[in-house]
C-alpha cells in the first residue's frame, strides 16, 4: 500500500500570509514497494479542518503530476485559510487513503484592502538625518472574546512588532529587502494567542535597515527614502463572528528608542538606560513615559504592497565560543571556530553607564591579532550601555554581522564563554542535500560551500556579508544558484529574488550589476553578471519543474537578450561595452581584477548560452514561432563566434583554461574543435601541474567540462590539489568558508589585499554542483525536470574510496552512494522517490551477468525496468525504491588517459 504524505503549497508546509491567487500543490507518494507510481489524484479543498465545507474538488483526475499541481478555476482569496487533502492511485489501480489535511492562508492579497496609514516618528522628533530609531505604539480595548486574529504588517525601513510585551513572531529583517519602489513585502502572523481580553498594547520597533541605512560606498544613505514608516492592521474575529480592525493611523504615539544607531554595515549602538519598561503592554502610561508624541501619518503609496514570497529569515543556529584569548596586540578575543554570519548575544553585569563593545573580524593576521581591514568602510560595532544592577542580556537587531572571531572592548574582567553566543540567522530556506566522500578535506570544503550559503543567503542572494557590500551581485547569484539548489530549496528565495531583477531591469532590458540596484548610475549589463536573468530562471525550472518561473521570468529573459543583440554592430557578437570578464581569473595581468580571457570571447559565448536557454523555455511555453526564431538567432551567434575565435585548423584563438572551458560548456564548437579544445585544456592544466588558472567565469564550469569529455582524473586531480591555487588550499589553511580569492591567505600568512578579499564569498563554491552531479553522480533532467526522471551517474576517480549524495527533492529522497575495495570490488547503493523513475549508470562494467541487486540476479529485481550494455558501463532503467548494485569494476575510471 502506499500513502500521501508531505503537503505543501507553494513549496511551504502550511505557509500563512502567501501571495499566490492561484497556489499550487505537491505531495509525496510514501511507500516501502519498489516501482510506485502515480496514475491518478484528487485533491479537495475546504473552509474547515473537517472538510464539512467543501470548496472545491478536483475529482478524480487521471495524471502521473504530484508536484506543483496547479488548481483548475480555482481563485484563492484574500486572507482566507483553507484546508487541503489529497489522494491517489497507483500503477495497480490501488487507492491510496486520504492524506492529512494541511492549510495555506493568503495574505493581502489587493493594495486596496489595506485601510490602514503610513505613520511615523514626526520629524520634530527624529528628523531625517537623526540616527536613533523610532519606537511606535497604540493601546486598544476588545469588546468580545477573541476567536482569532491575524496581524498584517510591513514597513519603510525594518521593523519588529511587539503585543503586550511579547514580540510577534520569529521572523527577523522585516519586511525585507526588495526594490521597494516596485515591490514592499508584506508579512502575517497569528496573533491569536497574543491578545488579552480588554486592555492591549502593540508597540513597533524600526530600523534604517537597507531602506535608509548606509548601502554600498561613499556614504551613501536614504536610497530609497529618509524616514521610516510602519502599516499595519490587525484583524481581531471574536466568537460571535464579528470583526474589528486595529490599524496604523494617527492616533498612535511615537518616541525614541533606546537604539541610537542601528545600521546594516556599521552595527548597532544600545542604550539600556534609555529603554521604557513595558511600553508595549496595555498597563504602560506614555504621560508618565516622557517623550512620546503623537505619530504622524506620511504619503507613500501602497500600490507597491505584496505578501511576502520566500521563507523569512529565522535564527538557525546557536554556536558557542571555542576559546577566549589575548592577541599579541593584547585584544581580548572571542573565537567562534565559524565564520559565521548573524550577531552575538551576550550576558554582562556592571554598573549604569558603563559601556561594551564587541567588534566582529572574519580572519586573524599573520601575527595572531585581530584583523579588519577587509571589512573597509563597514564597522560591525556593537556598542550597549548597561542601565546597572541585574545581569543584562542584549542582541542586535536590525543589523548583522559576518564573523569568527569578536573583540571585546570594556568587559569585566573575569569573563565566561557561556555568557557569549553567536546566533546564525539566514533565510529559513529547507535544507535538502548531503554530501560526504572517503577524503576529510573534500568534506570541509562541503561544510564550508553550506556555510558560504548560510552567510549569504539573508533574503538575497550576496556576494558578502561583512564588508561594505553585501549586495545582490547578479554574477555571483548565477553562477552559485544550482549548488544552491542541492543544498536547499531555493525555489520561493530567488522566486522573490528575480521579480526584483526584473523590476530593475532597463527599458531596453539591460541588467544592473547588483538586484536590488542599489548602483544606480553605474553602467550596467556585463556578461556573465546579467546573464542570471536567464540562467537563475532556467535552473529553477530543472531542479524544480517549475514551468511558472519561466512565464513569469520570460519577457525579462528575452528582453536580456534582445539588449545584447542592439550591442554594437555585429548582432550576433558581443564585443561591446564594459565587463567584469573572468573576474579574479589568476592569468590576469599582475594587478588586475580580470582574468586573461578576453572579455568579448566570454561576452559572445554567454550571449550563446542565454539564447540557447530562451530558445528552450520558448519551447516549454509552446512559444513556437519564438522557439524557431531563437534557434536561427543561436545559429547564427554560434557561427559568428567560430568565425571570430576558432582558427581555420580548430584551435581557440584564446588560449586559457577559461577559454576552452566556456566553449565546450556551451557547445559552441565542432567535433574537430572540441577535441583540440579538450586537449587544450588538458595541456594548460599539465603544464600547471593541475593547478587552475580560472576565475568567476571559468570556474563553475571547469571540472564539468573534464568529466564530460573524457578527462574525469583531471577533474579528480583539480579536486584533490592541495596546494595553491585550488578549492582545498584554503581547507589547509583552516578556511570555514569559501574565500572570495584562491589566496585571500597567502602560504606565508599575509593577505591578498585589503580592499578585496572577502573570507566569505560563495562563488568558488560551485565546485559543489560538480560533487552532487559528477563524483556522487545525482542529475536532473531537462526533458522531465524537478526529479520526475532522474539521471544516477557517478564518475568514480582516484583518490576517493567512496562518495555519497543524498536530495530531498519535492518527490521524496534521491540517495546515491559508490564504494570500490582495492580488489576493485564496486557497490552502489540508489534510492530514487516514488512517481519518479531513474536512468542509473553503473561506471567500468559493460556485463550484466557481474552485476547483482541486493545479492540477487539483476533481471530479477522488482522495480528494474531494463538493463542495457554500454562500452562505458551499464545502464539500468529502474522505477522507485531502494537498490544495492554490486559489481566487479576494473578500478580505475572510465575516462580516457591524459594525452
Ligand atoms: C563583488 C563580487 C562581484 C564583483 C563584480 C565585487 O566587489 O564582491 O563578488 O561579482 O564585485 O566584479
């Protein structure tokens, strides 16, 4: 028998406040048989966990889709929960019982049901330039028995929300970061449990955040505005069914809060004595508070208001100090043994008045001591004055922080670590991947690709956490977002992210550099950068199924391309305009950023690339004239291209690891040239002792192209290296995360540089996707995306005894794990979800008969579908379930020698 387990909606397991009119579905088919699979489902809806109001049914629907399931004329409506059960049939004709019943619950889904105001701080009181931030508050009595309330709210700037003394929810950074002018994330909670009869306060905390606060370089503030607003309205429902409304308006009160400071770069400043004891609960008497003043209501619009997308960002981790200790320099440092990203919380006892002071470092110098040159402009302070007596116990925030190691400044001197904890917060994305392999140092450098995710992914995607930057840099987002996806679900995260990508997108469908564009002004559009208009939204669709992505996405997708096709005057070459070319590519010229690749090779082969991925979601969006234009127009670029940078006898006319790279990635070239391509690269890698020379651009793509032509050792070698430059140099010298620089550490402990060399920057990182795909061997496929058909290939290589990957996929797990004896004995163990099927290759053995499943014949197997002999390996057609493969291999792998 089987059952439905694991509903969600829209990705999420019973969201509350979702935006999605028409929301889809998925569920997982849960049994221990191998083969299951889906023919047909029902799903049912209802106003009531009982189902005594059902709204709407599907009936019983002939379909083999249990995944983002879209409901046929059905339109969700604002604010209303509604309850869902599914079931199914199987292969055998079997029902399956009713799943449990789970919910979803919109938002506000219309800006003209907000009847609430924009209010604020009056700027007698906090004006523009002023840099405390403002508390808001309102008492109110309820006439009735609360049956439920729901609080709806968002705000100009960050804000926090407290009821009658508690804070409201556990999301943190409200409302996010969006491009507010076009888009202002509106948040739910169920305040149910919160109310009191009678007397209740609410009170708002707000923050400069990236709405006011300092963003990218030369001071720049107020990008989006100068003060900072709160709307809210909380809808009480008592139990004899009638409603009230308690809204954001001037009849609230306004003051200044104890945080004197709070900024996204700099830290925050507290002053303890400053705070209003209980000034969100009812019993607070603001006559007696001194300071407050009514608020005032401002004009903003409200046409930009939308329920927020993505999972909020939730505290995940809790580490604790492993060492405190004195620097040469005599600095009283905390050691957090992570690079981490979020803030400290500590406990400290002293009088009032005294003042403590934590500053945040990523790396500590040559010398042992406290390092924050790297950091630039951004200060990442945390200054609280004690208000005395009790022990305190303080955290930040509107503001964070990236970080190993913290200075304390003005602490008692008897300290403990336990009073001092560091607290990780990123977007609650789910977590769905799991690598390991036989050699420690590849699974630090797996830790450390997680952690560049968990420090960089806090509602958008950026390219650092810690220095002046922190910024949606569409290069870094495009080239990490499919190791992303193995490692969580970051379906709604850049869902969210690429409507703000298309929102700042040019008229003529340029890209700015960073999204939100907060660089305006700058030039826009480099190759490889905004190519993520194309690439992210593609991805998603293949890791995903999630054709919606592509019809939301597709006109800023073509409008990308179009924008590259009106560069210069040969439309089918890019060989105009600025670029960040192989960004950090170590063949650059001493001093350069840019690697030696010219830049208008790199531009035309991403032009080719983007066209070749339109021309495909054209084709899944039963576009066809704009499939059939999108081909000519991809012909004629590839043409172009090998007319301009392929010789007569085959040879790329740019000679780097980049170069031969891109052009096999891409397929832009022709038999004879890939072969010398590959050779190429080969050679170059030789010659380097396998050492690479890629930068931004060629990384990501590097061990792919190994793998997949033949050269699978090499890829294992560039792995494996350990020493400069490579991904585990880093590892040796005790990286936690991934390095902006191959020698952002030097052998000798000196720094690359100080004004660029992050300790904590993803892109390196996706060497990860290799590890997924290639050496545990787990790959989608286009034809039949999100894991309904899924490829299990691993390319075993020397120096690894084992591998393992493991990936909640919206089906259920995907497993895949090798091992080979030094007897060449192999075993590879697969699991693949029910109503999925899988193609799984069985590397070095071509004979069926050496083959057993769990100890069996391999014909006899229940779930196999078809076996069929390969020069390569084997390869098996086999339906869900789990599977032992065991065979006889001849050790070493299938790829062709080095020549
Ligand atoms: C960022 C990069 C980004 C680059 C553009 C840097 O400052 O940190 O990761 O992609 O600028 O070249």
């Amino acid at each position: 028998m089987f059952e439905i387990t694991g509903l969600r909606c829209e990705y999420q397991e019973n969201p509350i406040g979702i935006g999605a009119a028409r929301p889809r579905i998925s569920w997982r088919l849960q049994s221990g048989e191998r083969g299951v699979s889906q023919t047909a489902y029902e799903i049912e809806i209802a106003g009531d966990a009982e189902f005594a109001s059902v709204i709407w049914k599907s009936g019983r629907t002939d379909s083999d889709q249990s995944v983002l399931v879209e409901l046929e004329a059905f339109l969700a409506e604002s604010c209303k929960r509604y309850y869902y059960r599914v079931r199914a049939w199987n292969q055998k004709g079997e029902q399956s019982p009713w799943s449990e019943t789970a919910f979803w619950e919109m938002g506000v889904l219309s800006p003209e049901e907000w009847s609430a105001e924009w209010i604020a701080a009056p700027l007698a009181l906090l004006p523009v330039e002023a840099e405390p931030s403002p508390l808001l508050r309102k008492s109110f009595t309820l006439a009735g028995t609360v049956k439920e309330a729901r609080l709806y709210a968002t705000a100009l700037g960050l804000y926090e929300l407290e009821l009658n003394g508690r804070r409201v929810g556990d999301s943190y950074f409200t409302p996010g970061w969006t491009s507010y002018n076009h888009t202002l994330q509106t948040q739910t909670y169920d305040v149910t449990e919160l109310l009191e009869a009678g007397g209740n306060a609410i009170g708002a905390w707000l923050g400069s955040g990236w709405y006011k606060g300092n963003l990218a370089w030369s001071n720049q503030r107020c990008l989006y505005g100068g003060q900072l607003a709160l709307m809210l309205q909380l809808r009480v429902v008592y139990t004899d069914g009638t409603e009230e409304l308690i809204v954001t308006d001037d009849s609230w009160s306004a003051a200044v809060s104890p945080i004197q400071l709070s900024e996204i770069y700099h830290g925050e400043t507290y002053d303890a004595r400053l705070e209003r004891k209980g000034w969100s609960t009812a019993a607070y008497d603001e006559e007696n508070g001194e300071g407050w003043q009514p608020a005032v209501v401002i004009e903003h619009g409200k046409e930009m208001l939308r329920p927020q997308i993505n999972e909020p960002v939730r505290k995940q981790e809790r580490l604790k100090p492993i060492a405190l200790f004195t620097t040469p320099k005599g600095e009283r440092v905390l050691d957090f043994g992570q690079n981490m990203v979020g803030w400290v919380q500590f406990e400290v006892q002293g009088s009032a008045g005294t003042e403590v002071t934590l500053l945040h470092a990523e790396v500590l110098d040559q010398e042992g001591n406290f390092y924050t040159e790297n950091l630039r402009a951004a200060k990442q302070c945390i200054r609280y004055v004690l208000k005395g007596g009790e022990r305190e116990t303080y955290e930040p925030r509107f503001t964070f922080q990236g970080f190993r190691y913290v200075q304390l400044l003005g602490f008692p001197e008897k300290l403990e670590l336990e009073d001092f904890t560091g607290v990780v917060l990123h977007s609650d994305m789910e977590e769905t991947g799991h690598f390991a392999c036989s050699e420690p140092l590849v699974n630090q450098l797996q830790h450390n690709i997680k952690w560049g995710l968990k420090g960089n992914f806090l509602d958008v995607p950026t390219d650092c956490p810690q220095r002046d930057e922190r910024l949606g840099w569409t290069g870094d987002a495009q080239m990490f977002i499919q190791t992303a996806a193995y490692l969580t679900n970051v379906a709604p995260f850049f869902t969210k992210w690429l409507r703000d990508l298309e929102s700042d997108q040019g008229a003529d469908g340029s890209i700015p550099f960073v999204v939100p564009d907060v660089l305006k002004g700058q030039e826009h559009s480099s190759a490889a950068w905004g190519d993520a208009a194309v690439i992210c939204p593609w991805t998603l669709y293949v890791c995903y199924g999630d054709k919606r992505i592509l019809e939301q996405q597709y006109d800023s997708m073509t409008a990308w391309v179009s924008y590259i096709r009106q560069q210069g005057e040969n439309e089918f070459l890019w060989n105009t305009g600025f670029h960040f070319g192989d960004w950090l590519g170590l063949d650059a010229k001493s001093g350069d950023y840019v690697g030696a690749t010219d830049r208008d090779f790199i531009a035309t082969a991403f032009y080719a690339y983007s066209v070749s991925l339109v021309r495909k979601a054209a084709a899944i969006l039963n576009k066809s004239e704009d499939e059939a234009e999108y081909q000519q127009l991809y012909d004629q670029i590839a043409a172009a291209f090998r007319e301009e940078f392929v010789t007569a006898s085959g040879r790329l006319a740019v000679p780097t690891q980049t170069a031969q790279v891109l052009a096999l990635m891409f397929g832009l070239l022709d038999e004879a040239a890939e072969k010398r391509a590959i050779l190429k690269l080969s050679e170059l890698l030789k010659q380097n002792d396998f050492h690479l020379t890629t930068g931004f651009v060629g990384t990501p793509y590097l061990n792919h192209v190994l793998s997949a032509y033949g050269q699978n050792e090499a890829a294992y070698k560039l792995l494996l290296q350990q020493t400069y430059p490579s991904w585990l140099y880093p590892v040796t010298k005790g990286a936690t995360t991934i390095w902006e620089h191959w020698d952002g550490i030097k052998e000798d402990g000196s720094f690359w540089s100080k004004d660029m060399n992050s300790f904590n920057h993803y892109a390196y990182g996706a060497i990860g996707d290799w590890m997924y795909r290639t050496a545990a061997g787990i790959q989608t496929v286009e034809e039949a995306p999100g894991y309904k058909r899924i490829v299990i290939a691993p390319q075993p290589g020397e120096g690894l005894t084992w591998a393992e990957g493991s990936m909640e996929t919206l089906y259920g797990t995907v497993r895949s794990k090798w091992s080979k004896t030094d007897n060449g004995a192999f075993t590879l163990d697969v699991t693949i979800p029910s109503n999925t099927a899988a193609h799984i290759r069985l590397p070095d053995t071509a004979a069926e008969s050496e083959v057993t499943e769990s100890g069996a014949a391999l014909r006899e197997a229940a779930g196999i579908i078809a076996v069929h002999a390969k020069a390569d390996g084997l390869a098996i057609e086999a339906g869900s379930g789990s599977y032992r493969f065991a065979w006889q291999g001849i050790l070493t792998s299938s790829s062709v020698a080095l020549v």
